[in-house]
C-alpha cells in the first residue's frame, strides 16, 4: 500500500500474524464510527505478540482495540500499532474451581461456559458486552459482580516483550480501573468460580438478559455507559436531570431508554458522539456542581486535526519514513487502551 501505513509497516518487526496497513476501524467498533489505524496488527499468539514486542521500536506508540464495545475511535485515526487479539487468544479452559479464558474471549461466552458445567459466580459477565481482556483492563462490572470481586491472577505480555503472571492483588483494582504494568496488554486470565445449581445459574443469567433488553438500547449502535458512576450517585440520574434525555448531535443522540447511552442513528461522526457527550457533561455540571468521568475510552485524534487519511506536508524530518504530522500525533497516542 501507499499510505503512510504502509510506511511503518515496512519498519514492523515480523510477525507470524498479521498486519494491515491504514486499516478501517469504524465498521470494527459498536458505534460504527472512526478513522483508520496507521498499522493493525492481528498476533497469532502470545509467543507472537511477544516476539514482536520485544523488536518493536520503542517510538512506535501501542494501543489496544479489544471487542471494541466501549470506545470512540475519533474520525482522524490511530497513528502506531493497533493490536486486535483474536484466534490465538481465545481459548477457554473450565477447572473444578475456575476458568481460564484468553483475552479475545467474549465475557458473555464465558459466563456460558460456566453455566454449562454448573459454576456459578460468573453470571454478571452475561450482561457485560465485551471481552476477557478489556474488562480486566478497567474492571469491568454489573449486576453485583465485577472483575476485582473473581480474577485469580491475569497474564500480561509488557512492552519489553516478556511475558508476566500478575495476581489479582497486583492490580490495585479501583472502581473501574486495574493498573496494569506500563504499556502491558493482557493475553489471558483465570477466574475463580465454585459449583452451583445449574437451574440457579441459568434463571440468574435470564434476569440479567431481561434487565439489560427491559432498560438498556442493546439492539442499538452504542458503546455501553458512557460515564462513570460518580460516588453514591448514578451518572443517569444526574444525566436525566440535566434534561439531556434525548438530546441530539448531528447523527448522534442520547438514548431516551437509558440515558447513559450514546447511539449513533445511522450517521454519526465520532466527532458527533464525543460532542456531544462533553455536552451532556457540561449541562450536568451546570444542573448539579457534578463533573462526570467518561467510561468510555476516546482514542486517536479529530479528523480537522492531523489525519492518517489527510494529506501531510511530507516535509522531511528526524524520522525520514514518517511524515512530520503523524510524528506529532504519536506524541498525542502513547496511552494503551483495552
């Protein structure tokens, strides 16, 4: 290819997997929305990913793009590497006391597998849209349950290459946040489970299904809740007491069944979704005195800014493969999310 991902895919390491050069990210991600990645990168495993890792050059920005349930991926792009685990990482193993499932696994096909051979203590991942991964990454939770509550320990491949076991109480695990080692990314994780009643574990899991279709837009393009829930209070209340219930932006809206959902109707930028999202925060703050914390991870950078797609100046620079506004926005990229 002759985009600039073609550029740093030629300074790539090898891979056994695979690689696309200024990949689209938009029809990968619940919102349907967001520029391309400069370099998608697909490991076939965990040998691979480490392998790769470790030749990587260390200026090369890493993020992590999981099931992609809860991101905005903004319209100009992600410069770097984007790492999509899947075959390789989704593996599943049921124990007597637990399961250990790769990072790609999907949290609801976990809590399956628990169902199906009478485990119980896994049910509320049913009602979590996402994967093993990413829902270690930000303690993912719901339905009584979280990822603190049932993690037994999680293998993590760090930016160096090597591959590392860390406990569950390495994790520091906050509400919504484990802090995972600097640029690591998690390739697989046990969670502890304990027999139970197979027809206990299948009506609890009933529940969670008729809950989540009762209040939330499952059947939507959204991203899941939005903003965090702020101590002792609930981000919908305050959200609906703002008056943003239904409120709109471009081709964006605020759900009117829960209103600490996005959707996107049909044509939304995410410029759209993030606008208006920082909308609702400044109503709410107005109403309330209340600053609500986005949960849902925004990555990349605005199409009217430095775009992957764009046409730079090419100017030459330090780094004579990279075009002096991608070099700029990987200075913008360095976080890794899950």
């Amino acid at each position: 290819m002759s985009g600039f991902g073609s550029a740093l895919a030629d300074r790539l390491p090898p891979l056994r997997g695979r690689v696309q050069a200024d990949a689209a990210l938009g029809p990968q991600t619940w919102f349907r929305v967001g520029g391309p990645a400069e370099a998608l990168v697909r490991p076939s495993s965990a040998a691979d990913l480490s392998a790769f890792f470790a030749a990587l050059p260390p200026d090369v920005p890493v993020q992590v793009l999981g099931a992609a349930s809860n991101v905005i991926v903004r319209d100009g792009g992600l410069a770097g590497v984007v790492l999509r685990l899947a075959r390789g990482f989704n593996a599943i193993e049921v124990q007597a006391d637990g399961i250990v499932a790769g990072a790609a696994c999907l949290d609801a096909v976990v809590a399956e597998h628990a169902a199906a051979t009478g485990l119980t203590g896994l049910e509320f991942l049913s009602g979590i849209p996402g994967s093993i991964g990413g829902a270690v990454a930000m303690n993912a939770g719901a339905y009584g349950g979280d990822m603190a509550s049932c993690l037994d320990w999680v293998e993590v491949v760090a930016r160096s290459g090597e591959l590392v076991r860390v406990p569950a109480s390495g994790l520091a695990f906050a509400y919504r946040h484990a802090s995972l080692p600097p640029g690591g990314v998690v390739v697989r994780a046990r969670l502890w489970a304990r027999p139970g009643s197979q027809a206990g574990i299948a009506a609890t899991m009933a529940d969670i299904r008729t809950s989540r279709e009762a209040t939330q837009p499952v059947r939507a393009r959204t991203g899941g809740s939005t903003f965090r829930n702020p101590a002792g209070q609930k981000a919908w209340e305050l959200i609906d007491a703002a008056g943003c219930r239904g409120l709109r932006r471009g081709g964006a809206a605020v759900s009117e069944k829960h209103c600490n959902f996005l959707l996107n109707l049909g044509e939304a930028t995410a410029a759209d979704l993030e606008g208006l999202g920082e909308e609702v925060r400044q109503r709410v703050l107005a109403a309330s005195g209340v600053s609500l914390e986005w949960e849902i991870k925004r990555m990349g950078l605005p199409l009217a800014g430095p775009s992957l797609s764009g046409g730079g100046s090419g100017a030459s620079g330090a780094d004579p493969l990279t075009p002096p506004h991608l070099r700029a926005e990987r200075e913008l990229c360095q976080e890794v999310v899950a």
